[in-house]
C-alpha cells in the first residue's frame, strides 16, 4: 500500500498490521464511534421521512390508503405505504424499514431521554432500539417511567439491567397481562421422562421439570446438598454427576420413609403425616428470594395492582408473593439507601454475610466497565488486594466490590487493575495503556 491516496490527495491510513497494539486499539474505537454515528444518522433520516409524511388530521382515507400506527401510544401516525419508498431508497426489505420508523418514532416521541442519549453515542442504537420495540404495548406513562429510568443509569445501562428495567414497566403498568402470563405458565407444569431411541439407548435417559420457582429452587438445592454429602463420603464422580445420582438416592430415601409409615399406621394417619411432612418439608425451605415491593404502592394503590420484583428472576404480582411468603424462608429487602462509607471492617479474607449484602445492594451489577452481570452471581472482589500478612481491617464495605468470574480473573492475573476514586466511581487501567471512568452516571474512557 502506498503512503498517499493518488485519487484524493489525501494521505492514506497505514496498513493495519504495521500499527502498534494502542494505535491498532485507538484506531478500532474510532472506527466504532463512526459506525454508531452511522446507525444514529440512519435512525435520524427514518424519523425525518416519518415526520415529512404525517397523517391529515381530519382528512379522509379510502380502506387501501388506511394510515400506518407504527409507533405506540403518542407517536404519530405515518401516511400509508411511506414506509415502501424508504425501503426502496435504502435497499431494505420493507419489514426492516417499518421496523425502523417504528423505533425511531418511539424514541423521539415516547422515550426522549434515551433519544437524546443514543444521539449523544451514550447508549448504541441497537440498544435503544431494543427498549422501543418491546415498550411499544405500553402506554405513554409507562413509557415515560421507563425513559426516566434508563436515563439515570445511561451510561452504564447493559442489556440485561435494560431489559429488567423493561420487565418491570411491563409488570407494572399492566398487572393483568402479568396475572394472566403467570397463569398461563402454570398451565404448562409438568414433569416428563425421555427416554432416548433403543439404537441410542445407553443407560441413560432425561428428566425435565417445569413447575413453581420456589418449588423447583428448592428441590434443586436439596439435590446439590445430597451431591456433596456423596462427595464427602468418597464419590469422586464430577459434581453433574453426583447431582443426577443424588435424584435416585431422594427416591430411594422416599421409598424407605413410606415403607416404615406403611407398617406402622393406618391409612389416614399416614395420610395426615405425609400431609404434615410435605408441611414441614415447605416451611423449611432454604430457599432465599429477594423481594423487592414499594411500601408507596402497599399504602396507596389496589393490592390486587400491585407488582414487586423477584431479584435476579424479574416482576412478579404481589399476590404470587404472598403465596411464596406463606409457604417459604422468603427475605424481603426494601433498599431504601445503602451507605458507601460504613466503618465496619472485619479481620477476615471473607466478608460476613450481612457485609456482603451491604455492597451486593449498593452495587447493582459487575463493576467491570460496560459488563453488567448481576451482583447476586459475582465474586466480591477486594480492590486493594487482600494481604494474609497485612494490617487488621482489610475486609471492609468500602474496599469491596462486585465482579463478575471473568473479570475477577482479569483483575487479579494483572491484565486489569481498578481503584475506586470516590463512592460509585471507579477507575480501570488494562492492555496497550487503555484508562476507562465508570461512574453512577457513564463509562468514559479516558
């Protein structure tokens, strides 16, 4: 490759592969940056053709020339077959391009504090879109909660905490549909054995259950706990393993139980007792779910309105949480204000667990730039790294945070490193001299 462009005049990039690791890095986020400019210019021409070709109020329409409602509720309507000349013009299949309008109707007129964040490169338009497509069903307030949710945590709003919040409109804004999905996932319970074909058949077959979350929580953890009482009596099969041999150990214990109740009592007593076992079996599950509901809404709307959230699954009617806290150990945290600078320290490499739940609650997520991941499933991580020789007080709330596996391993082979700054903010510095801001508000890099 020649070092000028004969056809512009303009000297010509370097070959990539004669580019250092930070340039070759430097050069990607700016390739990046004009890729979302592209998708926020696309959007912007589908939203001006929408607006250049509006419905007149008033005038009438043959049944062939009925008007487009693309958008939800609040966006306006677009005169019919608008959509085919932009498809034709971007050489877009015509869904695509209603597709297109659609979202970049709903998020100029339905959710304007994302819209000016997508134009802003602060959230990618794929992103974005994603929100508007599955917010068109709800009204225009429940867009708008939505729209102010996503602003708050721009910058650091993954997928999975977007579609959360997302889940939690729809929940909120039409109870009944969530009534009426809880119901209808209840009509598919069951549980089903397969067995595979006799040409393939190897002594192994495949049991599938769909039930009540807590129900199938709970038998699932009273499988892992027979997996490691056999691993502690010698079993050195993988832990898989040991779980699927703990399923045929719970039956043989079952079989044993209704034997010994067999022939020592009569009918109905042993239909009182297992009536009482199944009871107690319930009562004392160690099933533990993170319940949050607002007491405002306890308070002032309709119980049979009202949504909480099942932390980690999504939202769930209060009335299905009633059912769990009747029949479950279920903790329900109202996280009103979790303190950044709470003094306790231990002495300690392992975090207490209230410890823990304290920085699990002020860290929503993976505090890794742009990951995301829950807390619940993350290591806590000391940022200043833990010394087995060092000073007391080394395991505190403030030199803890959430990382996902992943980037625990990151940070503690040495490819990354982070410190925090202030309350929520933390710095990372990683490869080819990479520096990146992650605060309450964004990700900057630096």
């Amino acid at each position: 490759m020649t070092s000028s462009d004969t056809s512009t005049g303009r000297a010509a990039s370097p070959p990539l592969d004669e580019l250092s690791a930070s340039a070759l890095l430097a050069h990607a986020g700016q390739v990046e940056q004009v890729l979302r400019r592209a998708e926020v210019t696309r959007l912007e021409v589908a939203l001006e053709w929408a607006v250049a070709h509006p419905v007149v109020e008033g005038e009438e329409h043959s049944i062939l020339e009925t008007p487009d409602a693309l958008g939800g509720e609040g966006a306006p309507l677009v005169a019919a077959f608008a959509t085919e000349t932009l498809a034709v013009a971007m050489s877009l299949p015509p869904v695509t391009a209603t597709h297109l309008v659609a979202d970049a109707l709903d998020l100029a007129f339905r959710l304007p504090l994302l819209w000016d964040h997508v134009r802003s490169l602060r959230i990618p338009v794929a992103r974005a879109r994603r929100v508007a497509a599955a917010t068109r069903r709800l009204g225009a307030e429940g867009a708008a909660w939505v729209d102010r949710q996503v602003a708050v945590h721009a910058g650091r709003t993954s997928s999975a905490q977007l579609d959360r919040i997302v889940a939690h409109a729809m929940a909120q804004f039409d109870p009944d549909e969530l009534r009426s999905r809880e119901e209808q996932a209840k009509d598919t319970w069951d549980v089903e054995l397969h067995h595979p074909r006799p040409d393939e058949y190897a002594g192994t077959s495949t049991l599938t259950a769909r039930g009540d979350t807590l129900d199938l929580a709970r038998f699932h953890d009273l499988v892992c706990d027979e997996a490691e009482a056999l691993a502690q009596l010698g079993d050195t099969d993988t832990l898989g393993q040991r779980k699927a041999k703990a399923l045929g150990v719970i039956a043989a214990q079952q079989a044993t139980l209704d034997l010994l109740g067999a022939a020592d009592t009569s009918p109905e007593e042993q239909e009182r007792s297992a009536a009482r076992a199944k009871a107690l079996t319930r009562g004392s599950a160690k099933v533990k779910l993170y319940l949050h509901a607002s007491l405002t809404d306890f308070l002032t709307r309709d119980r049979w309105d009202l949504v909480g959230t099942a932390e980690t699954l999504g939202p769930v009617t209060l009335e299905r949480i009633r059912e769990w806290v009747g029949h479950s150990r279920v903790t329900i945290t109202p996280v009103l204000h979790v303190p950044h600078d709470d003094p306790w320290t231990v002495d300690q490499h392992d975090p207490p667990p209230r410890m823990a739940e304290t920085v699990r609650l002020r860290e929503e997520s993976c505090v890794f730039p742009g990951c995301g991941r829950h807390a619940r499933s993350c290591d806590l991580d000391h940022i200043e790294a833990y010394d087995d020789t060092g000073p007391p007080g080394q395991t505190r709330t403030r030199n803890l945070a959430p990382l996902c596996r992943r980037h625990h391993r990151a940070k503690t082979s040495g490819a990354w490193s982070y410190e925090q700054l202030a309350p929520g903010v933390y710095l990372w510095q990683g490869p080819a001299g990479l520096v990146t801001l992650v605060t309450p508000d964004g990700i900057t890099d630096l």
